[in-house]
C-alpha cells in the first residue's frame, strides 16, 4: 500500500470505529430488587410505601407483600439509588435492608 494512503485508512478506520461504539452505547436497564421491611402492620403501610418509592424518579413499579414483609421495586439504573429508595422507606417510619438489585430479563 502507498505510503500516502496510510493516513487516510486510518483515519477512515479510526471513523468507523467511533461510529459503531456511538451506536453500541447501552440503554439503561430496568433492575428489580427485594427490600425487607420491618414495622408494617396494616394496608396503610403498604400504600404509604408503595405512594412515597412510587414518586421516586426512575420507579417503575413498586410491589408491597405486608404479610412477607416485603417489597419489590422495578427501576430504572442509573436514574435513582438504591439508596434513596431504602432512606424513602426509612423516613416513613420502616426499617428497610434492600437485597442485591438484578437486572430484569427481556419477557419478564
């Protein structure tokens, strides 16, 4: 290959590269997560839960089990903490120990 020609394939490679990484970029995945919540005793509980986490930006869902003392929250990664989620359960009056947030699978 002429050495003239060298500059302009890279830079033709180097442009290709940039291109495919731009449109490789990945969508913010929906992650789900199960807190245990202390202290519930009553419907109330449950809809005060699911009313205050579901005003979070980037909550998608919220699902409260008062009998398993539980909740389960769908969000948006990136778009609220984990820790934001377990200190809103917190300042209504619940103790809340978030588990590991797992990624929700396509079809789920």
């Amino acid at each position: 290959m002429p050495r003239r020609l060298r500059p302009l394939l890279s830079a033709l490679v180097l442009l290709v590269l940039s291109a495919t990484l731009s449109a490789c970029k990945a969508e913010p995945r929906t992650m789900v997560v199960e807190i245990d919540v202390q202290g519930m005793t009553c419907d109330s509980c449950v809809q005060a839960i699911t009313h205050e986490v579901g005003l979070l930006e980037g909550v998608n869902n919220v699902a409260v089990d008062l009998e398993g003392h539980k909740a389960t929250v769908t969000f948006t990664e990136g778009a609220v903490e984990l820790a934001a989620i377990e200190q809103t359960i917190e300042r209504i009056g619940y103790e809340a120990e978030p588990g590991t947030p797992e990624p929700v699978l396509p079809g789920e």
